[in-house]
C-alpha cells in the first residue's frame, strides 16, 4: 500500500502543483512557438525549438504548436487480459472459473506492445474461442441473474420477463457496451430476445443473449464514434471513461466513471485529471501500468536468456537463482517506476534491489534475513539503476560469456530510442571464440573484430561504446574488477565507456555508473519514455502529427525529474486523448 | 485529417500492408473450421540431409512479412501454410557432442531431442517424437492405436547409399525403429484388410442452430458498427464479421451430419502404381512417386496417424549430379566442399548443384503438401489443416552446425498452430539482436507439435536442454 499512496501523492503534487489548467508562461528560450488554444479553450504551454530536437535520430515535427493535429484514432480491440477483466467485472458479483476462461491465442506485440491496433487482426482461432467462452458467460449470467441485483429480475411469471430484459438492458447491456444503447442497438437487442424466447424459454433465452452481448464489436473493441464534426471530434464522456479505465486498470469502467460520463464530467480535462488520481490509487492499475513497463523495456524476452546459463562456467547458477532474479526485477520496475518518488529517473538510477538468500552472491550482498525476496541496498560503487539489476545483464549475455554489444543495442533501443541499424542481411553475427591461449578480454577482441572491418566499425562505434559501460558485469549479473581470459590469467576489465552521435548524452565516461548518470539526465532518454508510454496509451504508431504532444509532455516530465505521475498528467491533458480524427469514408 | 490518413497509409506502405492487402494474409489464413469436430489429429515428419543454404532459403524478420528463397521457390503456392522456423538449436547435443560423423550425431539427436548413445548406433537416448507421439495416441485410446497402423516410417532411398551409413533418426526409449525401403511392402501392411470405409450419424442439430443465431445476432452488430465508422474501421470490422460467418457455416454443417468412427474421408482408395521395390536404378522415380501416394492413402483411409518420410538423398541424376565430377567424390563431398560463409562465392559450378539439389527437397515437400490439400474433411477442411506436417533434418547447413536449424511446420493441427509465419529467431551463439527472439530447442519445438496433435506433452528430449512449449508458434 506505501507504493500506492507514494504514487498517488507524486501525482497530486504535479497535477494540483504545476497547473493542471494547462496555464503558462509565456514562450521559452528559443520561441518556436507560442502558447495556443487546445480543444476546450485550454491554453498550450509553448514549444521551443529545442524540444523538438532532443533526439537526432528522430526529430519531431510540430507545424502548428498553437493547435496540434490529433494523429490518428485507430479502432483497438481488447486486448486478452483486457477481455478477462472485463467479463469479471462485468458479471460481478459472480465468477468466472478460471478453468472456463476461453484461451485466446497469443497475442502478437507490434512495436513492443501487445495492445498496438496494428497487430490485432483477428484470427479463426480468436473468433472460435471467443464463442466457446460467450457460452460460458452466458450460462454463468442466465443461472444468476438474481444475484446481479437488476430491477425485475428473475421474473417472478410469465407477464414479468418483458420488464425484465428490459432492466437487464439499460444496466447489464451498458456496462457491457459501457454507454447507453442507442435505438438501433436496443431494437435489434430486443428483436433477438423476442425470437429467442418464441421457441426457448425465458432462461435460455437470456443466456442466448448474453452469449451474444459479449460477442458484439461495441463489446470486443473499443468503438469510438465521438459527438461533434471539424477536424477534432470531442469523444463522449463515456468513451473518454473507457479510455482511462482500460490504460490505468486494463478493465471497463467503474461506477464512479460512468456516473462522471452521464454527469457530464469528463467533458472538461479538470474532470479527467480528477478520475484519474482515483483510477492510479486503484490496486489495479500496478497491473496495467506494470505490464507497460515489460512491454517497454522487452522484459519478457530478456528473461528468457537469463535463464539459459552455462553451469560448468557458473556452477551453482540454477532456475531457482534465475526465477529469483527475475522476480527480483519486477519488484524493482514496480517500486522505482511506480512507487513513492518514482518514475523515469528512480528506474534508471536506484540502488536497490530484490534479493533471496540463494542469489545474494550475484547481487554482492550478503544473504539477507527472512524467507523470500528482501529489499536491500546495493553497493552504489558497483551498481546502479535499472541497467544493473542481476536480471537486465543476464539476459543481454549469452551462455558462458557476457555480450556488451547485447547490452548497448538494448540501451540504444529501448532507453535511448536510437536504435541501432540491424546487421546486413546474412552477415554471420556469430560472435568467435577466443583463440585459445588468447590473453584478450572480451572489450579488448570485441574492438579487435570491429575495428577490422569497417562496415563493422560504422555501428559498433556506437554499440560498444556503450556496452562496454557494463563490462564490470559478467554473464550472470555479477559484479567483478577482473576477466578470466582464454590463456587462464586473470586480467583486469575496463569499464570506461563512450557515447556518441545522442542528443544529450555525448561524451567519455571514466565507468559505466557515470555514463547511466548522464543517461538518466537526458532529455533525449525522457522523450523516449514518453514516445513508448505515448504509443502505449494511444495503442498505435507515433507519427509526425504527434510532434506537438510529445514535445510538451516530456518538457513536463523533464521539469518533473522523469517522475511517471508527470508524464500521465501530460498525457491525459492533451486534445489527443479526449477527441479523435473524423473517419474516412 | 487527410494528412494523418496519409501517414498511416505511408506506414501501412512501409510495411507492404496497404489497404485491403493488410488484410489478406490472415484471410487467406483462415479456414472456415477448425478441431473439436471428431476430425484427428496427424503427425507427418519429412526428413532431408545436409540442412539448408541458408542464404537461399527465407528472408525476413520475424513476422506474417517474409520471402521465401531460392531454395523453397516450389512451395510459393503453399506459403501461407507454412511457419517457418529459422534459428531451432539441437542444444542436448551441445551436452555431449561426439567427435566423428556429424550426419549420425544429428540424426540421433534431431527428433529424439537427446543425447547421443554411441557413434555406432548412432541412436538417441530416448524415443523420437514419431514414436512418442504414436504412444501417446495408444494412450489416449485405452492402450490400443486408434488406426491399424501406429505409425509407418517410409524411405526414399537407393539401398546401396541407405541408413546403415549414418544412421536414422527414428527411436522408441530401447533401440532403433524399423524403417521400410519397398514401397510395396508398406502398401501391403495398409491394404492388408481391405480398404476402410467411416460410418457417419446425424447429431441433435439445436445447440448449432442455437449457436448460430447468436453469431447472427453479433454479425448483424459488427455490420450496423461498421456501417457508421470509416473505411479503415470498416475494414477491421468486416474481417472480424467474415469470420463470425465462417463460424456460423462451420456450425451449419455440423448440425446436419458429422463423421463419426474415425477420419476415413471420401477420397480414401488404394492408389495404384506402387513401386515393387526400391534399388533398382530407377529407385528415385519409383520412391519419390509411391511414398507421397502412400501417404496420401493412409491419412485419407485413417490408416496411421504418425507418417514419416525420409528423403535420404535423391538420386544425383534428379539433380544434375554425376558423382567424380566437378572435383568431387558424392554428393556427400559436393555439399561439404561449399563454404556457407562465401555465399554465392563458392564454386560456381558445385553451387549450381548443389542449389537444384536442395530446391529438389522443396518439391518433393510441396508434392506431399498438395496430397494432404487434396484430402477434404467432414468439416471443409483439407487434411493439412488437421496436421502438423514437420520438415526437418539433421544439421544446420552443410558445416555440420546442430545450431541455428531452419525447420518449417506445414499445416495447422486442427487451428493450434499459426501459419504464414516466420520465426527469425536467434540461434545459440549468435549475436542477440532487437528482431531476433531467443531460440527453442529442437525438444521445445518438438513438444509443441506433439501438443498440437492432441498428445499432452510437457517435457521432451534432455530436461536440460527443454525450455516448454513454443508458445510463438500457436495460433
């Protein structure tokens, strides 16, 4: 609960604090753009040119600061927790057993994240198990209808059903619409009740239509058709409800949210900003903002090599070590990305970490008292931040030998977003062996390699540069001052490390814990957070469009030390948020 | 707006998805039904030697966006029923890897999963999935296999160049598994008794007519949603509603009749034109046509559920191929005279053979593809459909690596796999790199097909070396 009430309070601080309004001063150095008007009269903190140019890879683009284009509005689908959290909320108070849970297929993250618009297309498979799980609802909801506490039922006889689906409608059917149903909606509805129930009786019948409820697209997707015309739609404050229930708790909204759409109060972003300090001290949202941050920072997949390590190298290192260490570093991101104080800064920088007795030694501590993972402070002199927890650097290593060209192209990727160029098209990436009786360290035949060919050298310059920043660590996450090399001799590693041709982060770094100092400073680094946590909360693409937004939101967090509760306040201010495109016809 | 419309067509551009076509790879990727219908399961495995060029087989990232090489060119018309997987470690040899033939190390190790037991017999030190999976099916029915054959093992091979020179991948948890050369001999042990016949029965049609009036109920919403949104929602939306209506035609049929009593299809008959013998000099004609009739015969009469074909070599003159020439002794010496690191730099004169011979492995492969096509369900379905038909082999490339094997699974067991996949992983020891996903073992990938063909498998091969199911390559 301290991690809840620290985020709750870091948001208020920054929302009540800083200006919810939107209200600033006038433009800053470099006036590339005045304050404008955003969709509800807002006045727009103004962009300078410098915002714009934070990351040299990408520089963004925002032709018209005082009125930003919104990017597009893409039609997203629910995503596999999104629909199991919704039908349990939904028919609360009864349950779904899990053993009746329809298995949805995998879902395929497109640029990082599973809830990305693109990479929805639906399947055979995803429509199949989707009907195999309505039934099951349906036959849930029909045998306990009177639990769902709905005005008329169950019937109590024949003259009472009509009355009853019809409260069924105006409550059950909303939620699961989550707006009111239109006409053509609550006819059709009522054309299939009364078909149904012309052939099967009352309970069959409602079971028939609650199969078919959650099998509906205004179900399945988010469909969003906003009210209004001009270039920006305002969304309803029904479709502004499920925006934020589904980004701060991955389910439909709840009461409060509806009652705040029909009483007009996600109309204004004041009334937005005020659900939200409500829906981020929600137990649910660790889950929904938790999985953002795996998505972002690939945590999955790097998992799965921190595993796969070689034993006759590092004898004793075995699953129970591995799941220890990843458990470890998901109770890292969720207090320094989502606690008290935390944020972008916290993630990058903090000592801590989540340790076990029989991973102790990998993490240079000894064992802590207590069962389970225990929080402890590491050694500053050793380790710092995200990019040094045991888990990070043993996944970007491979068996026996740690990899600091794996190492740099994540950081390049996903904490720099300057990706770098993939390798040529069938170049043998296999990285050689030492030459046996080799004296070489890995940094000293890495650059070896490199430098020797220069179609290597162009990206590597920029790879290893930064990798080598981590040569302190070997290929299980452990701390070390020297290499064994190939000849048996134990020789001293270099950990200096270079980084080049970045916005803000350029220049030689005497260690690896200095260069993520200057990494966690980098404006280029905040407005990489914000493009991911951006394209996460919109489920599309950044595109140029998004210049505008961007380039505030992370003027904002950078003015707020990297701290998520800045970010989200940004975020959920701007027009793209709370309107949408018109459609093409 | 026109602008923002722009970009996302710019971006769907980019990524060779415009418009309708984004759409195109899943529609032709859908069936209109799936399991759950009575209708088994099948294992077929396709085994080749020599592994891949890699540089001719597959292009791409993982991902539905990929090319097929050179070397896979004959299976363009069937590439969206294929998941192909580039980067499958053999990783229990990497336990121990034993000095001598490479060839006969990989083969005991390729479907078995494990770890060699000695280099004369060449053999895993456990059951291949073939058998494993044949077992599970006896398993599941009451101890006895639900077909007349539990499995057959089929060669296409010239007896003077057979197995006994490296060895064969196929092996129960005791010893080698026969193998048959004579076509002939394996039609005799499936028309021993005759030729099937299935018997079919009428089901209670309501629950499907209850069923499909839901969908109708939820397609007549997705068409008034899609009615008011744009063209590219639109579009979303009609996809997802075209599926619903194959759901509903699915349901339809099941309603009035179903087969019942096994998977013996229309097309089950006696094939004619079996080869007598292989041997002779004209084994590779005889063998490369009997085998896929073959095949074909006994997955339409239901007569095996496990089929393997092992492509040992085709004959040289299949390829062009006269054994002394171009400075080479075989076949064997040809393919391991190539450098894979120099491409398309190797001598040109062995790289012009050795191409046909490895495209000629993609033939055969799309031969059997279309044989299962050709088989149709009770449920619309072709037979491939309810397969998971493996190619694979027992190295990499022609440098003897047990690493980095590029395999490819045809068919979609039943709607459990996803096809018109590519999966770039990334093989042991190669360089990580942001598109490349950690590579399965060979165990890992082989679970998951004996998963997809109904046998509940949790762990394969060397539990060391066996990660779980390859939850990339389901649907």
């Amino acid at each position: 609960m301290k991690r809840r009430r620290g985020f709750l309070s870091a948001f208020a601080l920054v929302c009540l604090g800083a200006g919810c309004s939107g209200t600033t001063t006038g433009p800053g150095p470099g006036g590339g753009g005045g304050g404008g008007k955003g969709g509800d009269d807002v006045v727009l903190p103004p962009i300078t040119r410098d915002s714009l140019k934070r990351n040299p890879a990408h520089e963004l683009k925002c032709d018209n600061p005082d009125d930003p284009s919104l990017g597009d509005t893409p039609l997203v689908r629910l995503t596999t927790p999104e629909y199991h959290n919704t039908i349990r909320d939904l028919i609360a108070p009864l349950e779904m057993p899990i053993a009746k849970r329809p298995t949805l297929p995998l879902e395929t993250p497109f640029e990082g994240f599973t809830n990305h618009a693109q990479g929805q297309t639906p399947s055979t498979e995803l429509v199949e198990s989707l009907e195999t799980g309505s039934q099951d609802v349906g036959a849930i909801v029909s045998a306990g209808l009177g639990k769902l506490e709905i005005v008329g039922c169950p019937p109590s006889g024949a003259s009472g059903e009509k009355a009853c689906f019809d409260a069924f409608v105006d409550t059950f059917a909303q939620r699961a619409f989550r707006r009111p149903l239109d006409g053509g909606e609550r006819e059709r509805l009522g054309a299939y009740y009364s078909s149904m129930r012309a052939t099967y009786d009352f309970n069959d019948t409602m079971r028939l239509v609650v199969n078919g409820i959650v099998q509906t697209p205004q179900f399945l997707y988010r469909v969003e058709y906003g009210d209004g015309s001009g270039s920006k739609i305002k969304l309803t404050g029904y479709e502004v409800a499920s925006r934020l229930s589904y980004l701060f708790w991955d389910s439909m909204p709840d009461a409060d949210l509806f009652a705040a759409a029909a009483d007009g109060v996600l109309d204004t972003p004041s009334g937005v900003e005020a659900q939200v300090l409500r829906l981020v001290k929600d137990t649910r949202s660790a889950s929904a903002l938790g999985q953002f941050g795996r998505e972002w920072l690939d945590i999955g997949r790097i998992e799965s090599f921190a595993e796969d390590k070689d034993v006759a190298v590092f004898p004793g290192f075995d699953k129970t070590v591995a799941a220890d260490m990843k458990a470890g570093l998901g109770m890292y991101i969720d207090e320094t990305l989502l606690g008290e104080g935390g944020g972008l800064k916290t993630l990058l920088t903090s000592n801590v970490g989540f340790v076990s007795a029989k991973a102790a030694a990998i993490y240079g501590v000894g064992a802590p008292a207590g069962a389970g993972l225990q929080r402890v402070e590491l050694n500053a002199a050793e380790r710092k931040g995200l990019a040094t927890q045991p888990a990070i650097l043993a996944g970007l290593a491979a068996r026996s030998e740690h990899s600091p060209i794996k190492r740099g192209v994540w950081m390049m990727s996903h904490i720099m977003c300057q990706p770098a160029p993939p390798p040529p098209v069938d170049l043998n990436t296999k990285e050689p062996a030492p030459a046996p009786g080799s004296n070489l360290t890995k940094r000293e035949r890495t650059v070896m390699e490199h430098e020797a060919v220069a179609l290597c050298k162009s990206c590597h310059v920029q790879i290893d540069g930064i990798g080598f920043g981590f040569e302190g660590y070997d290929a299980v996450g452990k701390y070390r001052t020297t290499e064994k090399v190939a000849d048996g001799s134990m020789k001293a590693v270099d950990t200096s490390a270079v980084i080049k041709e970045t916005g803000d982060m350029d220049g030689d770094y005497a260690s690896g814990i200095e260069m993520i100092d200057a990494i966690a400073r980098s404006e280029q680094v905040a407005q990489c957070f914000v493009e991911h946590f951006y394209r996460y909360a919109l489920s599309r693409s950044v595109v140029d469009e998004d210049g505008c937004n961007i380039a505030r939101i992370t003027d904002q967090t950078v003015a707020n030390q990297g701290d998520f509760a800045g970010m989200l306040n940004g975020l959920v201010k701007t027009d793209t948020f709370r309107y949408r495109t018109p459609f093409e016809r | 707006m026109s602008n923002t419309n722009a970009n996302r067509r710019r971006l769907l551009q980019s990524l060779g998805l415009t418009g309708a076509a984004y759409f195109l790879p899943t529609l032709r990727n859908t069936p209109i039904a799936r399991a759950q219908t009575g209708i088994p399961k099948r294992l077929v495995i396709f085994y080749t030697h020599h592994g891949v060029l890699p540089w001719q087989w597959a292009t791409g990232s993982t991902g539905t966006t990929f090319e097929l090489g050179p070397s896979l060119a004959p299976l363009a018309a069937h590439k969206m029923d294929l998941q192909l997987l580039s980067g499958v470690d053999q990783k229990a040899l990497d336990v121990s890897r034993r000095d001598g033939c490479g060839h006969a190390t990989g083969e005991s190790g390729s479907l078995t999963a494990q770890t060699q037991v000695n280099q004369a017999k060449a053999r895993g030190n456990g059951p291949s999935i073939d058998y494993h999976v044949s077992e599970g099916f006896k398993r599941l029915n009451g101890g006895k296999s639900p077909t007349l054959l539990d499995s057959v093992r089929s060669v296409m091979a010239d007896r003077m160049h057979n197995l006994s020179l490296w060895g064969q991948p196929y092996s129960s948890p005791t010893g080698n598994l026969p193998v048959e050369y004579n076509p002939q001999t394996t039609f005799t042990r499936m028309f021993a008794n005759g030729v099937p016949t299935g018997t079919k029965t009428t089901v209670d049609p309501i629950p499907f007519n209850k069923r499909r009036s839901v969908l109708d109920y939820a397609n007549g919403e997705f068409k008034s949603v899609a009615n008011r949104m744009g063209k590219y929602e639109s579009e979303r939306l009609t996809q997802h509603s075209d599926l619903i209506r194959d759901l509903e035609a699915k349901l339809a049929g099941m309603s009035v009749q179903m087969t019942n009593g096994g998977g013996v299809t229309a097309q089950c008959a006696r094939p004619n034109g079996i080869a007598a013998t292989s041997g002779s000099s004209g084994w590779w004609d005889a063998t490369s046509k009997s085998v896929p009739l073959l095949m074909q015969a006994a997955i339409a009469c239901d007569l095996t559920r496990v089929f393997c074909i092992q492509c040992q070599e085709p004959a040289p003159s299949a390829f062009g191929y006269t054994p002394g020439a171009v400075g080479t002794t075989d076949l064997h010496d040809l393919v391991h005279k190539l450098d894979v690191g120099m491409k398309e730099d190797n001598d040109k004169s062995r790289l012009d053979i050795a191409k046909v011979y490895y495209r000629k492995h993609a033939e055969v492969f799309a031969d059997l593809i279309q044989k299962l096509k050709d088989i149709k369900e009770a449920d619309g379905n072709s037979a491939l459909y309810h397969t998971a038909f493996l190619w694979a082999g027992e190295i990499a490339q022609p440098g003897h690596s047990y690493n980095n094997n590029k395999w490819i699974v045809a068919g979609r067991a039943g709607g459990y796999l996803k096809t018109g996949y590519l999966h770039a992983w990334q093989g042991d020891n190669v360089v990580w790199t942001a598109d490349k996903p950690a590579a399965p073992s060979n165990g890992d990938v082989l679970a998951t097909l004996a998963n997809a063909v109904g046998v509940p498998t949790t762990t394969f091969g060397l539990p060391s070396a066996f990660k779980g199911e390859v939850a990339a390559m389901k649907a």
